[in-house]
C-alpha cells in the first residue's frame, strides 16, 4: 500500500495543469491548427447560447402576446379595462424591474401579469373598433399588420452589422422627449388635432426605430452575459403593443373619414 501510494505521489509530483497545455513540442503548423480548432469551437458555443437565448425570449414574448389577448376578451366579456389596470400595468412593470433577476419564477409571474392587465387596458380600443365597425375585420388586419412589420425590422436588426443601430438610443429619446413636451404645450396654445397626428404617425415611425434599438441592445447585452429573458421580453413586448395600438387607430381614422365620405356622396345623390 505505501509502495502504491509512493508510486502517485511520485507521479503527481512530475504532472501539473501547465504541461497540459504545453505544445511547444508540436510545430508551428500544428499549433496554428489546433487554435483554429479551439477558435471555430469557442464561436460554435457561442452561436449555439446566442440561438437559445433568443428562442427563449421570442418563446416569451409569445405567451406575452397569448396573455395579452387573454385580457382584451375578459375586458369583452366583464368590461374591466381602463385607466385603473393601465395604472396597474405601470406598477407591475415598475416591480417587475425592482426584482433581482435570479427571482426568475416571481418575475415571470409578474411578466404575464402586467401582460394581462396591457391586454385589459387596450380592450375598450379594440371593442371601439368592432363595434363602429364589426365587420371590417380592422382588429385582424391591424395584428398581421404589426406582426410584419415587427418581424421584418427584428430580421434586419438581427442580420444586420454588430451595434449598426445601437445610435438610435439617443435619437429615439429625443423624439419621444420631443413628442411629449409638444402635447403638454398643445394644452395651453391649441393645435390637439395636428398634435395628434403628429403622435400617431410619428409614434409609429418611434416605436419602429425601437424594434430595431431593442434587438440589437438586447444581442450585446446577451454577448455580454446579460441572461435577463424577462426584461428583454418585456422591452419587445412594450414595442409590439405600442405599434399595434397605432396601426389600429390609423386603420380605425380611415374607416371612419372612408365612410362619412361614402355618407356625403349618399346624400347628394338624393
């Protein structure tokens, strides 16, 4: 037994973690080779963590969206929607954000609640729409709408260069500091009809940009170890709403100058 134990102590004694990784006795072709292994399996790894990371949060942002319909019907069904779970979506996002990220359970929780209470907060719009117009299918079309346009600018954003877009941080704040000191002064000097427009249009034209912002923030931040699912999705979440919520007053706007025009004609034929 000494004699055994005399023969690993020996043994370990001549072996250490260095001359592992020693290969200065193989040639400068080999050695060039071998690194190009290590490299091509260190982007390997990484694509493979980036891919999954970025199913995971588009898979969330999906039953977000699932949630989200979920409270627009119950708003159909009990009229619960309004200014009080619009308030209340505020207060789950402000808590959603005050949660340490390793809470992933509570947070998730809390991520499809405050996707409920968006969906009820956005109801009384879409039972607006069917009811001024129950059979024009807006609602629909507003849905597919987004869901283009959001795919078309997450594909760009996400085939695009590295940090291409990230300098859109910036200009989008200021667009929307913008927007929102223009609203405030329309309420003392007048003009709330082209500062409506204004919001509308540009808002959409905003929240675009934002897509874009978004998605290749939420890659480097990834690359960078930020695994926060949760609040990435909120981010994107946040943006799809905002832009669906426009399209659908746009669609709306049009059917409604569409038909009174239909009306006026109606009634100098008589």
């Amino acid at each position: 037994m000494e004699a055994a134990s005399s023969f690993f102590e020996s043994r370990s004694r001549g072996w250490n973690v260095n001359s592992l990784m020693n290969f200065s006795h193989l040639n400068s072709r080999v050695q060039l080779h071998l690194r190009k292994v290590s490299m091509s399996m260190s982007l390997s790894l990484s694509a493979n963590l980036n891919v999954w990371f970025g199913s995971l949060v588009y898979t969330t942002l999906c039953l977000s969206l699932l949630v989200a319909s979920l409270g627009v019907y119950a708003h159909m069904l009990v009229n619960l929607g309004g200014f009080l779970t619009s308030m209340a979506f505020i207060g789950c996002v402000m808590w959603l954000m005050s949660v340490p990220s390793y809470e992933e359970g509570k947070r998730w929780k809390i991520l499809m609640g405050a996707s409920f209470l968006e969906g009820l907060s956005i109801g009384p719009l879409i039972d607006l729409c069917n009811n001024l117009f129950p059979d024009s299918g807006l609602v629909l079309t507003a849905f597919l709408g987004t869901i283009a346009i959001f795919a078309s600018f997450s594909g760009a954003a996400l085939f695009a260069k590295r940090r291409e877009y990230l300098f859109l941080g910036g200009i989008l704040s200021s667009a929307v500091s913008a927007m929102l000191t223009l609203r405030f002064c329309s309420y003392f000097f007048g003009g709330a009809s082209a500062m409506f427009n204004l919001e509308l249009y540009g808002g959409l034209l905003v929240f675009v940009g934002y897509v874009l912002f978004d998605t290749q923030l939420i890659i480097e931040r990834a690359d960078k170890g930020d695994d926060d699912y949760i609040q990435h999705t909120l981010d994107l979440f946040m943006d799809f709403v905002s832009i669906f919520v426009r399209i659908l007053v746009i669609l709306t706007k049009n059917a409604g100058e569409k038909s009174r025009k239909e009306e006026s004609r109606r009634k100098r034929s008589q």
